[in-house]
C-alpha cells in the first residue's frame, strides 16, 4: 500500500462518521482511528454534614455595628458539604464564555449540575443531591482539587 492510498484514506476516515478503520493485505496492516470528541459523563456526588465549628467566647460589642447593623448568620452547624468525587480540575462553567453553573446565594434543587470536573481529559458534570441555598464557594475555577475535597457549603431547605 503506498503513501498516497494511506492519505485518502485517513481522509475519508475524517470527513464520514466511522471511527476506526482496518485493513490487511498479506504482511502489512494499518488501523486508522477519529479523534475522540469531548465526553461529558455524570459521576455521583457526595454530600456531608458540616460538623459544627466550635463555641467561640462571648464578647461584648457596642450597641451601633459598622456594618450597617446588618444581623450576621451564626448557623454554620446546618451546613451540607458538596464533595469532590474525584481527583481532576474544577470549573464553574460548562465552556469559556458560558455563565457560571452557580453563583453564591443561588437556589439548588437535587439533581441541578453545581459544576464540572474534568478528570483525563473527561468532563464530569458534578450534580446536588440536595436542595438549598449555595451558602459559600470553597475552590476557585480551573483549580485542582483532591478527592473529597469541599467544593461548596449548602444551607439545607
């Protein structure tokens, strides 16, 4: 087989929808392969009750707050972990350009995709088991995370 039968057919093999490509001729064979598209696939999240911080001491504080006077959320032993189930980057977004899957303060219902974790080249869409409210955002986007590594705080609804 020469050279320019091998470039016809890695050209047919390109512009139709077949994904490999073998032939055998006496002593000499050639597997032809596509390129693999970008997979996205589901993986199971798992979800775990924050344990509660402990009790700070009580100190006094003035009457007027700098901060408006705005009443501070002391609930954090309430809070679900949303965790990594794998090791790989986490992004926010499901493609460059494309608005966050969630942002603070965002309502989540169980089943409702909270990120992306791309692990080999495998886009994993990350989905909530539980529904609430996204309290807090544990990772930056494009950051590496661990296994079982907090990427979000929900408070439960």
């Amino acid at each position: 087989m020469d050279l320019k039968h091998i470039q016809d057919l890695v050209k047919m093999v390109n512009k139709s929808n077949i994904t490999e490509l073998s032939i055998e001729e006496k002593d000499f064979k050639i597997t032809i392969k596509q390129k693999e598209e970008r997979v996205v696939a589901s993986a199971p999240v798992q979800v775990y009750q924050q344990p509660a911080p402990a009790p700070a001491p009580s100190v006094s504080a003035p009457a007027s707050s700098a901060s408006g006077g705005a009443p501070q959320k002391q609930e954090a032993d309430n809070l679900l972990t949303i965790k990594s189930p794998m090791i790989g980057t986490f992004y926010r977004k499901p493609a460059p350009g494309k608005p966050n899957f969630v942002e603070e303060g965002d309502e989540v219902r169980s089943g409702k995709v909270v990120c992306v974790i791309e692990a080999m080249k495998l886009f994993n869409e990350i989905e909530s088991e539980v529904s609430g409210r996204i309290v807090k955002i544990l990772v930056e986007d494009a950051s590496p995370v661990e296994y079982d590594q907090p990427l979000f705080l929900v408070e439960p609804a």
